[in-house]
C-alpha cells in the first residue's frame, strides 16, 4: 500500500514538471511564415543599447564630478562644522552647571577606608572584651 502511494506520488510529480516546463507558443496564422531573427542583428541591437547606456552613466559621472568639483561639499561640511560647534558649547555648558551642582565630598576615598579600619579595630576589641568574659585569671606567662 504504501510503495503504490509513492509511486503514485512520484508519477503525480513527473507530470507537473513536464506541465510546468512547457513554453507558449505564440499562435501565428496559419498562412503567416516565422522569419526568425537573425543573431547579428540581436547582438548588434543589444552592443547599441549596452553603448548607449555607457553614454548615459559617462555624461553622470561628469556631473557628479562637476558637482564635486564646485564644492556643494563643502556648504555641507560647513553646515555640519557650525552645527557641531554649538553642540559642543552646549555640551560644555551644561558640564558647568553640573560641577557647579555637585556638593564638594566631606570625606576622600583614602580617609574612608582609614575609618572603616578603624571602625573594624574598634569592632575586634569589643568581640574579644565580651568573649573573654567577666572573669579574671592570672596571667602566669606575665610573671
């Protein structure tokens, strides 16, 4: 059952590939003879429209060239230099303002890791204090 569904399947497949590759003909009188063209005149019709477009993109490539040339560039690039200066002057302003914002910091990075030490110093001896406990013993490594 199965192979007969795939042979099927496959002849179904053959067919719409033949189907699909057929070309149209163009329909003619009966009377009328096809002169077909000849392959000189196609290739000498397509090196006149290949010369023709070279012209096209020549004579282009003048004008861009010329355009350059003229300098619309450079209005551009003087527009552009003119807006980035005045981004920068307000980029520079509004870092003034920020400074002058901000609070100068009491404390510095070195005097806070200075009390942090001496916070935990302080910590260790209290820990040891109540570690040891009220008790008072002779010390004989003193003696």
């Amino acid at each position: 059952m199965r192979h007969a569904s795939l042979s099927l399947l496959f002849a179904l497949s053959l067919t719409v590939a033949l189907a699909q590759a057929e070309e149209a003909l163009p329909t003619v009188a009966p009377n009328v003879a096809v002169e077909p063209r000849p392959v000189e005149n196609v290739a000498a019709q397509e090196f006149t429209a290949l010369q023709q477009r070279l012209a096209e993109s020549e004579r282009q490539r003048n004008e861009l060239a010329a355009q350059l040339a003229n300098g619309t560039t450079a209005e551009r690039d003087t527009a552009l230099l003119a807006r980035l200066r005045q981004e920068n002057q307000r980029l520079k302003l509004q870092l003034k303002e920020a400074q002058a914002d901000r609070s100068p910091r009491l404390v510095s990075d070195d005097q806070m890791w200075f009390a942090i030490g001496g916070g935990v110093a302080l910590l260790s001896l209290l820990i040891g204090l109540f570690a040891r406990g009220g008790r008072r013993q002779p010390r004989p490594w003193i003696n």
